[in-house]
C-alpha cells in the first residue's frame, strides 16, 4: 500500500505532515493584524458598528512526535484574540464564544484554545486516525481548518486575501485505505477510501461548549495525484440546537484539481473546483400552518471554481475565481435555500467580511427586538453570516507580482446577489414587499471591491518574517443603497490590515 499516497490523499480532509522517521518538533506560528475600518451604516437609521481599530494577535504552536507507524499531533492557541482598539456590541449576542467576547475587547492576552489532539497510526491495511482535529475539504467552501492557505511562497500562485482564524474542529475516528493498491499500480490503485464518525466539537453551524450537540457520518472517494485529483465527498449531520431546534442534513460534495505544466512554456496553470449541495430538514425556521409547527426543507447549492496561471519570470501570478452560494427569497416558504461557504473561505476583504456581516448582525437584532415584533421568528440566531459568502454570485480576477522577497498584489469582486437582498425587519414593516437594510427596493447588485496588497518576505536563520498591508475599497451599488438610491451606503466604504507573520 502506498502510504505516502494516502497521506497526501487525507490532507483533503485535514492537515498532516509528511512521514517521517523517528522526530520531534514544535512548529510556531504568530501574527499580528491591525485594522483601520471604515464603518458602514446597517440600516436606514444609520447604525454603525462602533469598531474603527482593532488588534489582534494568534499565536499557534503544533507539537509534533513522529515514528515509522505512529505520529502525535497537538495544536495550541495562546495568546490569541484582540488585543487593542475598540470593542462593539453589534453582533456580540449571536457570536461564537471561542471568537473572544466582543464586548471585552483584550481577551487576546489570556484567551487559551486547545485546538487538537489526534493520533496517526499507519497499518498495512491503511491509516487509522483518532482524536480532535481539523475538518476540511477540497477548497473550503463546506468545511476549513482555520489553517491558512494563501496561494503565495514558494507556490507561486496569486494571493488571496484575507485570514483564516478558527476553523472546524471534531472528534473524530477515521480510517483511510486504498483497496485497489495491492492489485493495480498508478493512479487507480492509488484510489483511497476514507470512512469516518465525527462528534462536532466547534465549527460555523454548532458549538458543543454553547450547548450544541452534532454529530456526522463523513465518507469520501479520493483519486489523488501530482497533476489531477478528484474527490467526493458525504456527510450526513444530525444535530440538536442548544434551544433544542434539530437539523438533519446531508451534504455531497465534489471537488477536482487539474494541473498543466507544459501547456506553455514557463507558465503553470491550475484550475480548481469545487460544488456541495445539502439537503434535508430542520427546525430553525419553522413554519406555522393552520396551527401546526412543520420543519422546513433543506435545499441549498454551492460552488466555486479558480482558474490560475503562474509564469516563472517574471514572477506574476494571475487568477480569476467565480462563485455562487444560493439564496432564500422567501424565508416563510417552507424550504431553507440560502448556502453559506464556510468562513474562513474569504472572498476579498470589505463586501462579505465587513459590510453584509454587520448588516446581517444588525437584522438579527432587529427581528428579535421587542419594541419591533411580538414573537422574534425561528432561526433569528443564524441570520448573521458572521463574515461569510452567502446569498451572492461573484466574480473575482488578481493579479500578483513578486520579486526579490517584495510581493504586490491587486483583486477585483464583483457581486451580486442570487436571490434580491432583502432584510427580514424592513420587509415585515413594508407590508412583505421585499425591502433591503435600507428601505430601498430589494435588487440584486451588491457592487464592486478593490483590493490591494504590499508585502515583503524576511528569511532569517531560525525563522521566517513577512510584513505588509492590504487595503479594500467597497464602490457600493443599488442593493445596500435606500430609497431612490440615496441612504444607505451612498459611497465607497474601506479597510486597511497591516500584517505581520512570523514563522519558527
């Protein structure tokens, strides 16, 4: 059995090292993010958020002992959170608490997270793994790690923008195997086979430390390889709300990986790819007929794909990324549409991350006020999208220059809505006539982000520094503008990171 092939064929589900002879290592990461934003309002009373700067730091160790047949993996977060700025209460009541309390604004100098502790065990039958770990697949759109995976370094690839900061964690009991390697050689007998059982520790739909109990069945069918990969992906989730709201969902998925390195001569090219559709019941947003309570149908589509080409000199790097996370017109109708890519799949910086998480946060709160309804509606919990991709279509070109440790990048999105953006609280007032935050008219054109990058890459003999600033421009259109097109966000709106990364 190929054990090398397997273990590259697992890294799609979560991260793992090479195998290695007997060793010892601690692997250490820190960064450090300060951010200028420009609040945007959230609805037509012009509330804004009360963050302008913030702090933030993560520092992550990975103790690691590896052998012939067995590796132990840790992963620590200390020290991690906000550690300067301002605090803001918009949103605080439906955050997740391992993102830090944010009406406590300096958490990030004591919080402490053990993020994981599994064991590897190679057997001559296949890979068995145990423990709490890291939850991905294919590009991230469905399940992320929290590691971060900007296409830069040595990879050559455009850089993406954005942080990955949490991730999915669960306890899990895996086992991975390539039945067809003791009868075939090359990549069919390299197909590998993973089965596994997860109980949900924390990730964008559960908490168990919140009072969330989930669990999932996950398998997947992987054609792993240098140039081409494919792979399929299940998992069936059942889980109870701390409120007690149950959801039963499967999701299948699908993901490809296609390289080409002499198509052209110095220039690499890359396409990657991945789609999920989830479907099933819940209980988050019931609804009543004739005085019965019935769950409602889950029927949500997802999809991303990426096309890069990396020339070798000069050192540019270009890519365009195409999206779609469907959306829910009419939340009353007795089905769930709206998919929501998981968070640490950024789109850009400004749009999803900032503008349509604080407007979302926003129409939580207003749903479940009592000076606006009587009764606040089921699910109002999981209105915000908590900086996600939701309920849009984009588009998403960059460009990326390096040379001699300098980095420059510049991305564009442009995004619409799947379904016309539509706030909950505005459209009961307007009699159910589809209203956006703003009063305006629901419409469907979000608008147009720019995004820059300016880095450099430090190597120093015991570790690795990189510093630099990103910058987005959000040139807002009609859907997040009011009435007649005025109000609302009547212009451009911004962030600026200055990073830095230190790697031991």
């Amino acid at each position: 059995m190929n054990h090398a092939v397997l273990v590259v064929a697992l890294a799609a589900l979560s991260p793992v090292g090479a195998r290695a002879e007997l060793e010892y290592h601690v692997p250490t990461t820190y960064r450090l993010r300060v951010e200028l934003i420009d609040p945007a309002p959230t609805d037509e009373e012009g509330t804004h958020t009360e963050r302008h700067l913030v702090g933030r730091q993560r520092l992550r160790l990975r103790p690691t002992v590896r052998s012939t047949h067995l590796d132990v993996h840790l992963e620590l977060d200390v020290m991690t959170g906000q550690i300067f700025g301002d605090s803001t209460t918009l949103g605080s009541v439906d955050a997740p608490s391992r993102w830090g309390d944010q009406e406590n604004a300096y958490d990030g100098w004591t919080n402490i997270e053990p993020r994981m502790a599994f064991v590897e065990v190679r057997t001559p039958v296949g890979v068995i793994r145990a423990g709490q770990m890291g939850s991905a697949w294919g590009t991230g759109i469905l399940a992320q790690d929290g590691e971060d995976r900007t296409d830069g370094g040595t990879a050559g690839w455009h850089r993406s923008f954005g942080d990955a900061w949490n991730g999915d964690l669960v306890d899990r009991l895996l086992f991975a195997t390539q039945p067809l390697s003791p009868f075939l050689e090359g990549a069919v007998g390299d197909l590998t086979l993973v089965l596994g059982a997860d109980w949900v520790w924390a990730d964008d739909q559960a908490s168990f430390i919140e009072g969330d109990k989930a669990w999932q069945l996950v398998g997947a069918v992987v054609l792993p390889g240098a140039r081409r990969s494919f792979g399929t992906y299940l998992a069936h989730r059942e889980q109870t709300d701390g409120d007690l709201e149950v959801t039963k969902v499967t999701a299948f998925d699908a993901t490809m990986t296609l390289m080409e390195a002499d198509l052209f001569k110095d220039v690499r090219l890359r396409l990657i790819s991945e789609a999920v559709y989830v479907t099933g019941t819940s209980q988050r947003q019931q609804r009543v007929v004739s005085s019965e309570v019935h769950d409602v149908d889950v029927r949500q589509l997802g999809w991303m794909a990426r096309l890069d080409a990396a020339f070798k000199s000069p050192g540019i790097a270009a890519a365009i990324e195409v999206g779609y996370a469907s959306g829910d017109a009419d939340p009353q109708d007795g089905e769930a549409r709206a998919f929501t890519f998981d968070p640490d799949h950024h789109v850009g910086l400004v749009l999803f991350g900032e503008v349509l998480r604080d407007v979302s946060a926003r129409a939580a709160e207003r749903v479940r006020a009592p000076a606006n309804v009587g009764v606040a509606p089921h699910g109002d919990e999981h209105l915000p999208s908590h900086g996600a991709v939701r309920n849009a279509v984009y588009l998403s070109p960059g460009l990326t220059f390096r040379a001699n440790g300098l980095s420059t990048a510049i991305g564009v999105v442009t995004a619409w809505a799947a379904e016309p953006f539509a706030d909950p609280f505005a459209t009961f007032r307007a009699g159910g006539v589809p209203t956006n935050a703003f009063g305006g008219t629901a419409s469907r054109f979000y608008g147009t982000e720019v995004d820059l990058y300016l880095g450099h890459h430090f190597p120093m003999p015991a570790f690795s520094a990189e510093a630099g600033l990103e910058a987005g421009v959000l040139f807002p259109s009609d859907a997040l503008k009011g009435k007649g097109g005025t109000g609302g966000l009547d212009g451009p709106t911004g962030k600026a990171v200055a990073r830095l990364d230190l790697r031991f």
